[in-house]
C-alpha cells in the first residue's frame, strides 16, 4: 500500500487524516502518471470527461460546503 495526498503538498496539502489514502502502488503509480500529481479537480474531471468516459455523462467536480462536509463524515 502506498500513502496517497488526496491534495498535493505543493497545492498546500497537509499530513493529516482527512488528506491522507490508502491506496495500491499500481494505483497510485497510475494516479501520478494520468494526472501528473498537480492537476486541480476541475483540470482532472475535464481529462476524464473528454478522453475517458462515455460521451452520455459527465463527472462534476465541486467544492463541498461545510455543511456537506459534515453529512459526509458522519455517512
């Protein structure tokens, strides 16, 4: 397993549990070599909807309110 920023460092993302996964070295490998490790989530979502996913839907990126943040957490 292979610790994961789910927000980069160089992006200001922190050490701490919320920002940290777990995931496979192949998928981590995989994550860094398709979105280089600096995309911004609106940057990845237009990679997957242009070159990956079938032309009949789309994946939205948004930033979460507190409140849904909340919702989440307690899921």
């Amino acid at each position: 397993m292979s610790r994961h920023h789910r927000r980069p460092k160089a992006q200001k993302g922190k050490n701490d549990r919320r920002n940290i996964s777990w995931v496979s070295q192949e998928a981590h490998r995989a994550w860094h070599t398709l979105f280089n490790g600096m995309l911004t989530p609106l940057e990845i979502t237009d990679i997957i909807n242009t070159k990956f996913l079938d032309p009949d839907w789309e994946l939205v990126a948004f930033r979460k309110t507190e409140k849904q943040r909340v919702e989440v957490s307690n899921f």
